[in-house]
C-alpha cells in the first residue's frame, strides 16, 4: 500500500517513457536572485567544476548554495 503523494521510480527495463528531467538552473556573476530561506542576492562567485555551486552575497552574508539550486530563483 502506498501512501498518497508517494513518488514511483521507473524500471530501467520499463517500455513507458519516463517523465523528462527539469532544465538544471544556471547562473552567472552579477545575476540578481532570491532565495526562499535567505531572501535578494547576487551571484558573486560560480564554480563550475566538481562540486557545482554559486557563491551569493545576500547584504548581511555570503551563502555558498551548491546544486540542485531548488529553492534560488534568478529575478
């Protein structure tokens, strides 16, 4: 029994199409962003190797978020 709101995962062996994956989030420096626990920023640093991860100035700190970026939006 599965409790509602229960998310199925696929077999890698199934005929039907699996549902496509969300566009992955890009930023560049100077991108103004809102975040839904810290709130405006702008992007101060990106790292695009390894580990991929923006580096945001929000006024009174800097936050390092790392992907996926779920809860930053680009303004």
């Amino acid at each position: 029994m599965t409790k509602y709101g229960a998310v199925r995962r696929p077999l890698p062996t199934s005929p039907f199409p699996t549902r496509p994956e969300a566009p992955r989030k890009h930023f560049a420096l100077g991108d103004r962003v809102t975040h839904d626990r810290y709130g405006l920023g702008r992007v101060v640093g990106v790292e695009e190797t390894g580990d991929a991860a923006v580096l945001v100035d929000f006024g009174s700190h800097q936050e390092r978020v790392t992907q996926p970026y779920t809860a930053m939006y680009r303004l």
